[in-house]
C-alpha cells in the first residue's frame, strides 16, 4: 500500500486486503467494529445474539473479501450485509420479540465510563430515548439508526435497506416526527 495504512480509505484498505495484505484489516476492522456492533445491538437489544450476527457480518465480509469491487462505499457494503444477515434472522423467528426485561440495564453496560452525575444523566436519557425508538415501526428505526448512529447518507441507507432515496426520507420523517412527540409532550 502506498500511503500510510491510517490514511487509506476503507475501500483503499479493502482492496490491498483483497489482494493479499492482511495486515490492512487490523485497520479496516478497528474503523468498523464498534459502530458496527452498537448497530446490532440496537436492532436486537440482546448482547449474546448482537454478538453472534457481528461475528456472522464479519465472517461474510472475510468470505467475501476476494469479489469485492469499489461499486459502493465499504461502510455501505458492511451494512448491507448486516442488514441482510438482520432480515434473515427476523425471518427465523418470523417475529420481532419483545425487548429483554434487563433491556435498560443492557444499553448502561454499553456507555463508556464518566463521573458519575453525567452518567446517570446519559442513562436515563439513553433510556427514553431507547423506548421511544423501540415504539417504532423496524423499517423507521433502521432508517433512524443508520442515520443518525452510522452517520450514513440517504442513497447508502435507500441501498442498504433496498429501498429508494423518497422512501428513506419518508419513513426519516415520520420517524423524527414521532419521537419528537415522544420525547417532548
């Protein structure tokens, strides 16, 4: 590789992986995991299982990693296969299942450490605003999540989720309108 590994794009870093340098996933894997894995937590509230279907994602990505081409951004690639790997589990169990009792407790455990006040405070802020994006329909809160947590544009969440871009912003909408009114009466 050319440039510093810390400076390549992901898609830089991907194809010198590609093509052999398995030293840029270090790299490439350390860019993604943490985003990547509060992604699947917050889709499945459930730790043990978010952590099965992250190790699935990157399995598929491992397996995968010779027929990749740059057609898309690799952060949009990554969360395609996360959101596919989602459907398939959604599928098996032909339900979405309520939120675990210790739910709350679960997305505290997640928040990095902090003096004491802000942390309660991040918590119980945590906490609301976690009910108020389990109240939502699935397809509005993935839109939300890849959005607003991935930080990625309209047309990576339309091509993640197969959808178009007016779709995205449509369930955006009616996802930002809804937990407005949650989270201020």
């Amino acid at each position: 590789m050319d440039q510093p590994v810390a400076d390549a794009t992901d898609e830089a870093l991907m194809l010198a992986w590609a093509g052999g340098d398995a030293a840029v996933f270090d790299t490439l894997y350390a860019r993604h995991r943490g985003p990547l894995f509060r992604f699947l937590v917050a889709q499945l509230r459930d730790r043990p299982l978010a952590e099965e279907l992250y190790q699935d994602v990157w399995q598929r990505v491992i397996a995968a990693r010779q027929g990749w081409r740059p057609e898309a951004a690799f952060g949009t690639w990554l969360y395609r296969i996360a959101h596919n790997r989602l459907n398939d589990h959604w599928r098996a169990q032909r339900h979405r299942p309520p939120a675990p009792v210790d739910a709350e407790l679960r997305m505290a455990a997640l928040a990095d450490p902090d003096d004491p006040e802000r942390l309660a405070h991040r918590d119980q802020t945590r906490e609301t605003l976690q009910r108020a994006l389990d109240e939502l329909p699935e397809d509005q809160r993935e839109a939300v999540l890849l959005r607003l947590q991935q930080e990625l544009s309209l047309e990576e969440i339309g091509r993640i989720t197969g959808v178009g871009r007016e779709t995205v912003k449509s369930r955006l909408r009616y996802a930002l309108d809804k937990l407005r009114a949650r989270l201020n009466p």
